[in-house]
DNA sequence: CTGGGGATGGGGCCC
DNA sequence: TGGGCCCCATCCCCA
C-alpha cells in the first residue's frame, strides 16, 4: 500500500463491519483498510512458540554456557545493538552485517538471567524478572541497546535516563554513521564484544542452531514465562515505560514520517512520529536525544491499536492486556484494575449507597442504577424493537432482544410513522428530524439533494447508487457511515448514544437480519 | 425471555 | 501530562 493509501486510510470515514472498524477511503475508488488487532499478538505468541522449539531458529545467544535459540529478525526489531550489528537497520543497503548463515552470538556479559528476562520481552512483551536481578536486566538492556526496558527498569530503581555513559543513548546520538564501518558502529552501540562462531568455522558451532529442533530440551531460559511469573515479581506493559511505547496519533495527515533515521526507540507499533513535540523538526537526531518523548492525546495501544483519548488514559487501558490489577480490596483482597472501581466497590464494605431514589426508599450504589431503577418509576420505555414495537426501559435490553433473535416478526412489521425509533433501534430523541423527511421510495439522487440542501454531503457514500430506495431507513444506512456524523451535525447535535457508532453497528445488525430473513423467507 | 443488579472499559472534565 | 472522579455504553449473570 502506498505512503498516500496510508495517509488516507489514516483519516479516511469508518464504518464497523462484523465488530471490526473499517477505513474507507474518499478519495480512492475501492480502497479500505481492514484492521486486524489480533495480528501483531497472534504474530508474537507464534514466533515465541517457534523460539520455544527451536524452529526456524537462525541465531543462538550464549552466556556463560546457558544456550539461547532466537531469531535474527527478532532482535534485530527489539534491540540496536542487534539491529546494526545485522545491517538491518533502516536505510542500511544491508550486506555489510554478520552473515545469513546460522550464528552463535556470545554475550557473557550479560547474564544468563538477565538474557533470559530480555529474550522473554522481545517475544512476549512483557518483562519478567525478580526484583534482585532488576539492575542486571538493565545492564544487558542498556548493552544491547533496548530502550523501553532500560528505561523501566530505571524507573523501578528510581534512577534517571541521563546516565552520560549509556551506551544505547550513546549510539542513539550516532545521527548518520550508517555508512560507517560495522564494526566499529557495533562497538559505538555497545562494549559486548560477541564471539561469532559460524558453522563453518568450529565444529562447535555447527550444533548449536540444531540443538533446539534435534531433541536437547530447551534451556530454561525459553521456558514459558508465564509459569516463573507466579513467584517473580513482573514488570507488564502497563509500567511506565508505555509512556514511551504508544503511539502518536497525528492531527493531520501531512504529519508523515520525516525522520528516516531509526531513533532508537524501540517497539514502535507504526512509524508515525509526533512531529508536535516541540524537537524543532530536527527528525531523527532531535528524537535520539534520550530525552523522554511526552504522550500527548489522542494515543494509539501499541496491542490493539485502539485509539485511546484522554491524557493519561493509555496506561488505564494497558491493563486491559495485561491483566494486572494493581488496586486491591483491603477488606476482601478483591482486585480491581482501576482505582476508582476499588472506590466503588468499597460501597459494599461501608454500605454506602449514594444514590437515593426521590421516589422510594431504594438508594442505589451507582448513579446508572439510579437512573435505570428511575425508568420504572416513570414508565418510559424509550428503546422499542423496530420489528416487533416491544419497548424496553434499558438500550442494553433492546439490543438483546435484538440479538437473541427473540423477536418473531422479523421484517414482517413497519415501522409505525411518527412515533417509535427508527430501525437502528436508537432512542426517539434521536430518530426524527431529517431522516423523517426521507419518504418512501425515494431515489438516491432526490435524497442525496435533500440532504445536501441541509449541509450533508453525499460524496463517498458507497451503497446503493443508482438504486430506488424502497425504504428511506435504506438511505439512512447508505449514509450512515461516511456522512452520518455530518447529518447528526446538520440535525443539530449529537445524540447522546453517540450516534455514529450506535448507526454503524445497527447497521451491521440489520444487515445480518436481512439475511436472516431471506433465509427465511426461503 | 425479561427485568434487574453488577462489572468492565472508554471518554469527558477537572485538578 | 497524569491521575482522580464521574458518566456512559455494554456485557454478564441471576432470578
């Protein structure tokens, strides 16, 4: 794809399909970005097993005896010590790094431990360790040039990131020795001096690749992590050092890349750089500074690649993959990923409930109780089943109706005009209007002039062209995705569901209802 | 199947 | 900028 297809899709309308958020883009006919958020774990966890077995295995770390099958490609991703001393580095025209044939890389002076724990991060992303051994990982992180763990573990220790001598900062301040000779870039990187072994060279050598796949048993230090984490103390994803990891979404799309040099920071989920930290435009010298980048909003999960909004909210969300929940019940243990879902849950232990009904005795410990324990005091049934006009107090109760396929007038009833929601099941308030203005069997073209006399622009608008609607909710799911928001606009404001997202999924239900119908009705 | 309570995760606002 | 607090949407569970 294209720097531009990128930059597109990077700014271009969504709509949700199948609960996946698709990019099309405006500008170039047929061309959608399909996200898949899985990949990149799905990716990891395969190349771990891969490590695990010994497949495919093209580089052994040794220290001090202990044996570590691994990948070049991998750490040449996760470290610069190994990504220059490969000539994978980018904007390196290659073929000047150790050679492709199988090699065995000596770093006594890191650990075996230490090289363990860092082996571990580059294939799970997460750091495992025990406390004591905190100041050897980063030892052999700062030697091997890996960033966001040399930070962590200074954060943990309460040291600064301005240590003069670090010789990953050092190399990061090497703006242009590319070209140089590798070695002594290598020894720019850092003071490991590995012994390369090939297996032409020594006999001894030519085990080590096979050892993995031809039955020794894999060295401790490739065992899975997740069984040590339960006595070790662990240093997840959601530590500081995300601060470091997320990625910048820029405001605009010009905000490209400019700095081809590779900074140094390590695990960047995309290339996108923030061009807005105030570095001067200096690119890649500016960002190889050392200097800590600050987050800014919104922010990008380096996991899921969600967008997350608010300042301060990446490291909340974190959590969601980690699963760490550092804030605990002291009077039940129950643990909670958020402080403010403790503060609630500590209600139960003092029995307080802060929210009264005006109506009744009752008092509720979440304002939403209240407000759904108020519906029932009123009567309101505001979200109705655009099938069978059964009304529900909650939205949630309506989109379970819906879902559980509970309904049993499918496409047999229509809409009742001028009261009710409209088919995407939304709440009244937000169903007229405009759209009541789309009569029946209207064409697209008289529609998309109606709209437009009101601000809607109906370029981009994918389906259906040409077609006659034989129902204006058709024209609405036409629009619904890459102008709907503009028409909330233009009917004066946004709904309180947010409607772009409440459209776009209902949307996508109906259509698996339409097909459900034709199902039926064959 | 529905009503209701509770849990979880995201966003807005504010400090 | 990070975090606290609150609200909201959504999901799950149980009666």
């Amino acid at each position: 794809m294209t720097q531009t297809a990128v930059q597109l899709l990077s700014t271009a309308p969504c709509f949700t399909m199948k609960g996946r958020t698709v990019a099309m883009s405006p500008g170039e006919d047929g061309l959608i970005g399909i996200p898949f958020p899985e990949h990149s774990n799905e990716l990891l966890s395969r190349l771990n097993a891969q490590r695990r077995t010994g497949l495919l295995c093209d580089l052994t770390l040794t220290s001090h005896g202990t044996r570590y099958p691994t990948h070049r490609s991998v750490m040449a991703a996760v470290s610069l010590y190994f990504r220059r001393l490969f000539g994978a580095e980018e904007g390196e025209d290659g073929g000047e790094g150790v050679g492709d044939s199988c090699s065995v890389c000596q770093l006594d002076c890191v650990s075996p431990d230490a090289l363990a724990a860092l082996l571990e991060f580059a294939y799970t992303a997460t750091l495992t360790i025990r406390s004591s051994g905190m100041r050897e990982v980063l030892k052999g992180a700062q030697l091997l040039g890996i960033q966001c763990v040399a930070d962590a573990c200074r954060d943990i220790l309460g040291e600064t990131g301005d240590d003069p001598m670090d010789p990953v900062k050092e190399a990061e301040q090497l703006p242009s020795r590319r070209k140089q000779d590798r070695c002594s870039v290598t020894r720019a990187v850092s003071p490991v001096r590995p012994v390369w072994r090939n297996p032409e060279d020594t006999p001894e050598c030519g085990l080590l690749p096979a050892q993995g796949r031809e039955g020794h048993p894999p060295p401790a230090a490739v065992q899975d992590g997740a069984t040590r984490a339960s006595h070790l103390g662990r240093i997840v994803n959601g530590g500081s050092h995300w601060s470091q990891e997320f990625t910048p979404i820029p405001h605009r799309p010009e905000d490209t890349p400019s700095d081809e040099e590779e900074s140094g920071a390590q695990g960047r989920a995309t290339p996108h750089h923030s061009q807005s930290q105030g570095d001067g435009g200096g690119g890649g010298a500016a960002a190889g500074s050392g200097r800590k980048r600050k987050s800014q909003t919104p922010q990008q999960c380096p996991v899921c690649q969600k967008i997350i909004h608010g300042a301060g909210k990446l490291p909340r969300h974190m959590r969601t993959h980690t699963g760490e929940k550092p804030f605990q019940c002291s009077a039940c243990g129950v643990r909670f990923t958020r402080n403010d879902k403790l503060k609630i849950h500590m209600r139960k232990h003092t029995g307080e409930r802060p929210y009264p009904c005006p109506s009744c005795p009752a008092r509720f410990l979440h304002s939403y109780d209240l407000k759904n324990h108020l519906s029932l005091h009123s009567g309101d049934r505001p979200f109705e089943c655009p099938l069978c006009h059964k009304a529900f107090a909650r939205e949630d109760h309506l989109q379970r109706h819906r879902k559980g396929h509970s309904c049993l007038e499918l496409r047999t009833h229509r809409r009742r005009r001028g009261t009710g929601p409209d088919p995407s099941g939304s709440p009244p308030s937000e169903s007229f209007g405009l759209r009541q203005q789309l009569p029946d069997h209207m064409s697209v073209a008289a529609a998309a002039q109606l709209l437009e006399g009101h601000g809607v622009p109906m370029q981009g608008v994918p389906l259906l062209t040409g077609a006659r609607m034989p129902f204006p909710e058709l024209l609405w799911r036409a629009v619904a995705g890459p102008v709907g928001q503009a028409l909330d606009k233009a009917e004066g404001g946004s709904s309180p569901h947010g409607s772009a997202s409440v459209t776009h999924r209902t949307w996508e239900e109906e259509d698996e209802e339409q097909e459900a119908a034709g199902e039926e009705e064959e």
